[in-house]
C-alpha cells in the first residue's frame, strides 16, 4: 500500500486512459501534476482523487457483473463524480482565463480569494470561511465564483443573505456579474427553477423547515455575512439539512465571538481565506483612515449590559437627548464639516435617529433618515438624495446601515457607543470602501466618548478593535478627481459659525480662540466638548479606555514578571519563537510549579497577557541565550536599561510594523457579544424563541428589552497566540453540583490562585447569585432533604468557606462515622438532582442553568 501512494501519477496512465474511455472525458495532467506522487497529489486535490477513485471502483464492479457500458447509463452511474470533477476542472479553467487576462472583473487580491477557494475545494473539505473587511467585494467574489460553475450540467447554488436589502444586493450583483438567472426565495417570491436561489436566513429556516430545501437540493451553499447565521435554530436546520454539501460563509467577522460565545469559524471551521482592516488598507484595497475621539462632558451610567451590549432600550433612553445631540451636531459643525462631504451617523435607534437628524436639521444641515421601517424604494430614495447631494448627513439605526454598500462616504459619527467588536468593525466598514471618483480618499471614524460612571461598561473604540488610530497605503495612487488634492495631507475642517436657534444661513468664519482652544494633541470648546486627533493621543485614550475595562477584574502582572512578547524584544527573538520555548519548559516541570509561575495579568498598557515568574524565565533564558537573565545583566551583556513599559510599547509597534500577528484585546464581560439583527427585523434572540417579527419591523422597540441571561467571559478557556490571548475559546466544563454549592470566590482575586483554586469556572456574580438561590431552594425545602440531610450539606459546602469541615468533622457532630456521613451526603446530592430535573421539566429552571448545575466536571 506505501507503494502505492509512492508512485507518481504519470504511471498511473492506464487506470486515466480506463476512466476517460467509460466517461468521455478527458483527464490530461499537466507536467506539474504529472510529477506529484499520489500522496502529494492528495493533499492538494482530495476531492478529485476521491471522485477518480469512485469511478475506477465503480467500473471494477461493471467488469465483475459483466454488464456494458451504455452512454446515458455511464453518466447516470457516474453523475456525482463527474460533477464534482468538472466543478473542479470549471474553476480552475476560470482562474486560468483570469491569468490570460481574459476576465477583468477582480481585482488581483480578489482573485487570490478565488484561487484560494478553489484549492478549498480541491481539498474535499465541505465547511469553510472566507473573512473579508467590508468593502473588499466578498460578493462580486461568490458571484464570479458562480460565474465559473454556471456551465457545470444540473449544477445548484443557494446564496444566503442576512435580510431582504441583503439579498436583493446579492440578486442584483450574481444577475450582473454572472449573467445568469437567479431564482428569489424570500419576501413574496418562492423561486426554485434557476440554477442558484437566493433567499435570507428567515427564508431559509421557514424552506427548510416547510421542506422546500432538502438535502441534496444544491451542490453548493453559499452563506454572505454568515455572522448573521448563528442563531440555534439556523445552525440546527443547515446542520440537519445539508450534511454533505459544500459551504462557504463570507464574513468581515467570521471569527469574531458573537451570541452566547459563538463564532462563524467555529460552525464552518476552515480558514479558506482571511485578511485583516489594517492590512487591505496598506495594501490600497481600502481607503486610508484615522480615527478621533471627541469627549462629550455627558455623564452616563446605569445602562445594563445583555448579549455584549447595552440594552437597546436603556441605551436610546441615557443617549437620546438633547444636550448631548447639540454636542454631537455643534462637534460635527466645528470640526469636520466640509464642502461635498458625506457623512453617517450611527445611531441607536428609531426616535434615537429621527432626533438627531432634527439638530441637524435645525441647525441647517440637510439630513436624511434610514431606518428599519422604511421599504424597498423609500430606503432607495434617501440613499439617492445623500448621493446627489441633496443630503449630507444620513442618520441610521442599526437595521438601517447593515447592508449599506457606498463608495463616497467620508465621515463617520459613532453616536452609538457599543461594547460589540462586530458592530464596531461592521461600522467602520461603511466608511472604507474605495472611492469611485477619487483615489486618495482618507475616511475619519469620530468615536464619542461620555463620562461613564461605570468603568467597565466604557464602549469600545474602532482603534482599540485594530490596534491603531490610523492608517492608509503603502504606496498612494494617483489623484484622478481633478481636484488635485492628495488626502495623505488632511484637509482642515471649515467652520460655519450657527445659531442655537432657528435654521440660520451658514457663514464661514475663522477659528476664534475664545471659542476653541488648540493645542498640538486637542481642541477644546467653550461648551467642555474636546477633540483629539493625534494618533498617539487617540491611542492612548483607547488603551486606558481598555483598561478601564479590564481592571475590575485582573491585577497587574508581579514585578518581574515577563510575557513571551516582551522577552521576545529584549532577546531580539520573535514572540513566535519565546512562546515554543514556553512550551518545551512546560513538559520539563510538573504542572503545579508551571501554574504557581504563570499566570492572567494585565501588562503596562492594560492588555491581558500570560505572564510568567522567575523559575519559568530562568529556563526561558538558558534555551534563549544559554544563562538566566540575571546572569547576563550580572556581566553586562544584556541591557537593563530598558523598563519593561518600554519594551511592551516596542513590541507592539513590531507587530505593526510587521504585521506578524493581530493585536487581540479579549474582553473579560459579564456578557457576551450582541447578535446581529437582520433587516428583516427578526434577530438572533428571537430565533431562539421561534419569534418572526416581520419584514421591515424594528426588532425591540423604545423601552423594550431584549431577554436573555448574562454570561461572564471568564467561564471560558482561551488559547494562546504569541504570549497574548488568543482569539478563539471554548466553554470550560461546567461546576460539579458540590462545586457550585460552595461559596464562589469572585472578583479582585490574584488570578493565578484564584482561577486554579477553582479550576477556572468563574461564571457572572448575577448568574451565579441566580443559580446559587435556586440551590437554596432546594435545599431549604422540607420536601425535598431531611434535617440532617440538609445540615450535611450545609456543613460540607455552604459553610465550609475554609474546607475545614470534612466527612469525619461533621460526623462526631453528629457521632458518627465519616462514611456515613458521605452515604448521607450522596443521598442528598441525588435529592438534589432529582428536583433539578423536576423544576427544568416544570418550567422553573432554564436548561442551560440546569445543566449549569448538575453536569460534572471532568
């Protein structure tokens, strides 16, 4: 058998030439391939091996019977293999043709996706991702993929968008750039002749579920902005229904962590292809960007948190007024605005956008609406306007600028704050997509930062998502405006001198100092409003934004003690190279003695990073640069002038520069992040309860809440990427029963104690202090446990902050043997059990808090 995969292809001439006689087709290998051994040729061409050998197999089994081979036989016998052979043969032939020069609708990085794609393919793998910043065309992408395959006989696609505006983009770009029909699946229209369908999430959940989409219905599944696709139920029915078919998702976020801790890689678990902001900027795939931050002396606070941001409802209530709406408009006015600009302002919602863009309005600044509630051609008609200029400033809720697809926008209003990292790069995309009229085009994202009173509850900011208040290409293009200004150069902002009442005629007038204040980093108004445009500036306000975030819950790293990105600076390693020698040193030392030197702490700059004591260093140093780090400051032959502060900083601006990982900043919140809604207005939340609100409804309206329970980011395991954490996590297991009654040790802890103390399953004080008084209902029950059951339990977990009370303690309390005292202890735990079951079966607890509770830990 080693033989066999030893061989190289081009010996294999019979068993082609056997395989294109039986199906009329050819299967000439090019030189490259001709040379592959078949184990070579298997990893880069599975799925055609797999349908090869099928076929050869199939035509063993006609010889054993006898039987002949018949031309429409042969192609019925041999359907499946020969479609999967010509959607690979169909692809590559496109590719190839792009190569020639003979396609031009890509451009090169848009090809490299596809190129990618097909190897995916290839490869016989049925679930990957494709992560893609807005504005980088991941449509255009899907749609000349279809393209490629649209002469593959019998071939079936089904394009998934997340609402109707979405879909009818997706409908409009696969119809213009692939030139075929396309069938609609959603609003009034249930079109399945065509060769692809096109539907929306909702569409697809109701086909699946009323049997309009079976398995085996399409060859291809093509999931767009697949984070809108992670309810339960979605996941459920896709899994359920198409087991065997191939599935892409397409995401600017795919492996960002959205509902209840789940990620579009973790659903489709192939990277095919990933690209972050950062890099498509310096690669002039994007417009070039800065962002800013203007202070509003507005106190804010009290607004709860579900699902990784702020309650809708309780948000709109604390940010939607009046004061704080002339701030943000008079800020606008003062600094950015600027003739032929176009600008967007994020806002919460409905009344949220209607007030705001009334300021605008009143301060004569012609504005636009766009909501959720608008159709079809009323949204069209608005976005016509603020193309032609008729309006300048688009208000919008979150329903409202999903889906915005726009070239020219230039400024961006964060009037929103958001704790979600998804919607905040989601944001910043509606700003940086390529001009159409110029190529030098500089977007600004203007964040809005309040005073919080809450410092855990700070939003956060488009700089701290990457790493970076600005950025812009490697190499400029170009003006062809014919304005011949060049944006690497900002423009200075012109200022229109208004009213505070009545529309008034807009004037220019020269900047007054009694009015703002400039220094080098900020400008400061009369009304206590300061802007901050430096980047370094920028930078820092978003680092101590973040560990504001963070302190409430992890200590700053021990003195002396180091993360694998600082040694890597001071060594002159890659962090790359520290974190392998970290992992040799941990299978040299027992487990417990790694644990006590490592450990979750914040470094200089906020950041959560694994940090590690002087044991694991000295070993670090000895494999690094054969002495501990002592020894060599000892003879001078490592600087020690540097501060640690000093070296963070340095490490930081190398992974800038380059590019070698992405800066992750996880945040350790009692919630997770919030779902996407769909246009449609139906929303994660609501899959889950089976609700559909509609078409062009508002998911929550003023006031209402979203349900859901709190989830604290702590009760999940994290991996490691170059001594940071890493941006990917898995669920810990949940509390044994007797762990769960125990007193939890909660926040402020040392980390490293505290996490190993209790194995690292640390959920939110509000969900546990819920879990912990269903316990004691149960406990305190009469119905349920004895008397001494019940004191049993009380002295072995309850009141036993210091373990002290053991089985045998608590048995010459009531003189008797440790042993019994445990069969009592297990009768009650079972008790205990049993009345879990009943209360989830009763309504009275929810499943997951059941199982919170009863499942062991492993």
């Amino acid at each position: 058998m080693k033989e066999i995969w030893s061989r190289k292809l081009d010996s294999f001439k019979e068993e082609i030439k056997k395989v294109s006689s039986a199906t009329g087709q050819s299967f000439d290998l090019s030189e490259d391939q001709r040379n592959k051994t078949l184990k070579e040729f298997k990893k880069t061409d599975r799925a055609r091996l797999r349908a090869f050998i099928s076929i050869i197999n199939k035509l063993d089994e006609k010889e054993e019977s006898g039987t002949s081979n018949d031309g429409e036989k042969v192609e019925a016998k041999f359907s499946k293999e020969l479609k999967v052979l010509r959607i690979l043969d169909s692809v590559d032939l496109f590719i190839k043709q792009y190569e020639k020069g003979e396609h031009s609708t890509l451009e090169p990085r848009q090809v490299e996706s596809l190129v990618k794609i097909a190897a995916f393919l290839r490869s016989g793998k049925r679930r990957g991702y494709v992560e893609l910043p807005t504005g980088l065309g991941k449509t255009v992408i899907f749609a000349e993929l279809i393209e490629a395959l649209k002469d593959v006989p019998d071939m079936k696609i089904l394009v998934v968008g997340s609402g109707n505006i979405n879909a009818i983009q997706n409908v409009q770009k696969v119809e213009r750039f692939s030139g075929g029909e396309v069938g609609q699946y959603f609003a009034d229209k249930k079109e399945l002749h065509a060769k692809v369908t096109v539907c929306n999430y909702n569409g697809l959940r109701n086909a699946i579920s009323n049997g309009s989409f079976k398995s085996g219905d399409f060859d291809l599944v093509l999931l767009d902005e697949v984070h809108d696709g992670l309810g339960k139920i979605t996941q459920e029915s896709i899994n359920k229904t198409f087991k065997k078919e191939t599935i892409i998702g397409f995401s600017a976020t795919a492996t960002y962590e959205l509902l209840k801790g789940r990620t579009a890689s973790d659903f489709l678990p192939i990277e095919i292809d990933k690209m972050g902001v950062v890099e498509a900027v310096k690669g002039n795939l994007l417009s070039a960007f800065n962002v800013e931050i203007i202070k509003v002396p507005i106190v804010l606070g009290g607004i709860r948190v579900r699902h990784g941001d702020y309650l809708p409802g309780e948000l709109e209530k604390n940010i939607n007024t009046k004061e704080r709406n002339d701030l943000i408009v008079d800020s606008y006015i003062s600094f950015y605005r600027r003739e032929g600009s176009k600008t967007i302002a994020f806002c919460t919602g409905r009344q949220h956008t209607r007030d705001l863009a009334s300021v605008f309005e009143a301060k004569g600044i012609k504005s636009g609406v766009l909501t959720g509630e608008l159709d079809i051609d009323e949204r069209e008609a608005v976005l016509q306007k603020w193309k032609n200029g008729e309006i300048e400033v688009l208000c919008g809720s979150k329903l409202s600028w999903q889906s915005l697809d726009e070239t020219e926008a230039t400024i961006g209003l964060n009037v929103k704050p958001s704790l979600s990292e998804k919607d905040v790069i989601q944001r910043g995309g509606r700003l940086l997509r390529r001009s159409q009229v110029r190529n030098n085009k500089r977007a600004t994202i203007v964040e809005f930062l309040d005073e919080w009173r809450e410092n855990n509850n700070r939003p956060v900011f488009y700089s701290e998502v990457l790493e970076t208040a600005e950025a812009q290409p490697d190499k400029w293009t170009s003006d062809v405006s014919g304005t011949g200004l060049s944006e690497a150069t900002p423009v200075l902002p012109e200022i229109i001198e208004t009213a505070s009442v009545s529309p008034v005629v807009e004037i220019p007038v020269e900047i007054k100092s009694s009015a703002i204040n400039t220094t080098q980093e900020k400008e400061i108004t009369d009304s206590g409003v300061v802007r901050y445009f430096d980047t370094n500036q920028v930078m820092e306000i978003s680092n101590r934004n973040r560990k504001f975030r963070n302190e409430g819950y992890f200590e700053y790293a021990p003195k002396e003690w180091m993360s694998a990105n600082i040694i890597a600076v001071e060594v002159g390693a890659t962090t790359k190279e520290v974190d392998t020698i970290i992992f040799n040193v941990a299978k040299e030392i027992s487990r417990n003695k790694f644990e006590k030197s490592s450990g979750v702490y914040l470094s200089s700059l906020g950041i959560k990073r694994i940090f590690y004591g002087p044991e694991i260093l000295d070993k670090v140093y000895i494999h690094l640069i054969g002495s501990t780090r002592i020894e060599k400051i000892k003879s001078g032959t490592l600087e020690i002038a540097r501060s640690f502060d000093e070296l963070e900083k340095e490490s930081l601006e190398k992974d800038h520069e380059t590019q070698y990982e992405r800066q992750i900043d996880l945040e350790y919140r009692d919630y997770d992040l919030l779902p996407s809604f769909t246009l449609e207005g139906d929303s994660l939340e609501d899959e889950e309860e089976g609700v559909n609100i509609g078409d062009i409804s508002e998911l929550h309206p003023e006031g209402e809440q979203i349900e859901g329970k709190l989830s604290d980011l702590i009760g999940y395991r994290y991996s490691i990427q170059g001594g940071k954490m890493g941006n990917y996590r898995s669920s810990l297991k949940k509390p044994k029963i007797e762990r769960m009654l125990k007193q939890t040790e909660r926040y402020g802890l040392h980390p490293v104690r505290g996490l190993r103390k209790n194995n690292l399953d640390f959920r939110s004080e509000i969900e546990e202090q819920e879990m912990e008084k269903i316990m004691m209902d149960i406990i305190s029950s009469p119905d349920i446990l004895t008397d001494r059951e019940r004191t049993v339990v009380s002295m072995l977990y309850l009141n036993n902050e210091d373990e002290k009370n053991t089985q045998d303690i608590v048995g010459e309390h009531f003189g008797v043997t440790g042993s019994l005292i445990g069969g009592i202890r297990r009768r009650a735990l079972r008790k205990i059990r049993e009345a879990i079951d009943i209360y989830e079966r009763t309504g009275k607890i929810a499943p997951d808090y059941a199982e919170a509770i009863r499942k062991p830990t492993i």
